[in-house]
C-alpha cells in the first residue's frame, strides 16, 4: 500500500532552516507529481511546494517563493523540502501529498525564538 512517512520537523529560530523529507514506499515514485502541504492552527491545509515527475519542473506558493525549495530523489524514492529564512508564519503541519488523494501524518514545524 502506499505509503509517505515526513520526518525533519522540530523547533527552530525565527531565520533559521530545516530541511524536510518524505520517504515513499508502495508505489512508482517516479511515475508521480509530489507536493508539500501544510496547515496551520485554526486554517485551511495550504499548498506550499509542487514537483512533477521527473523533478524538472516547481511551483511554490507565494509565500515561500525565494525561501524554500523542493527537490525529489526518484532513485531513493523521497522527496524533500528545503526551508531557509523561516518565519513565525510558517508555523504549521506540513504534510507530504502524492497525486490522488495520498497524505503522510504530517511533520510539526514551529519557529519561535
């Protein structure tokens, strides 16, 4: 069955980074679109970062645009969410999504000095 495991999260300083990542298993990693995800405390689940397939194309939500990248390793099957010059705002679950409606149980990110 498919499945998506986050780990990486924690607490960390208003600047600092994190990195993310999503391990997959249950299905052809490299035949799918991976996006973060996250959800912050009383809103909406919010798309952060989207790449296709092949790893060759991003899309970012404004908000992250210019802080944080997504990349993906098809040969280790994982995907990967680099967070640099993190803000309180980003404070929030962030979940890993596969194409169709698959979730992780999603990482906690807090920044607060």
């Amino acid at each position: 069955q498919v499945q998506l495991v986050e780990s990486g999260g924690g607490l960390v300083q208003p600047g600092g980074s994190l990195k993310l990542s999503c391990a997959t298993s249950g299905f052809t990693f490299s035949n799918y679109a991976m996006s973060w995800y996250r959800q912050a405390p009383g809103k909406e689940r919010e798309l952060v970062a989207r790449v296709s397939s092949t790893g060759g194309s991003t899309n970012y939500a404004d908000s992250v645009k210019g802080r944080f990248t997504i990349s993906r390793d098809n040969a280790k099957k994982t995907m990967y969410l680099q967070m640099n010059s993190l803000k309180p705002e980003d404070t929030a679950v962030y979940y890993c999504n596969r194409e169709y409606g698959y979730w992780g149980q999603g990482t906690q990110v807090t920044v607060s000095s």
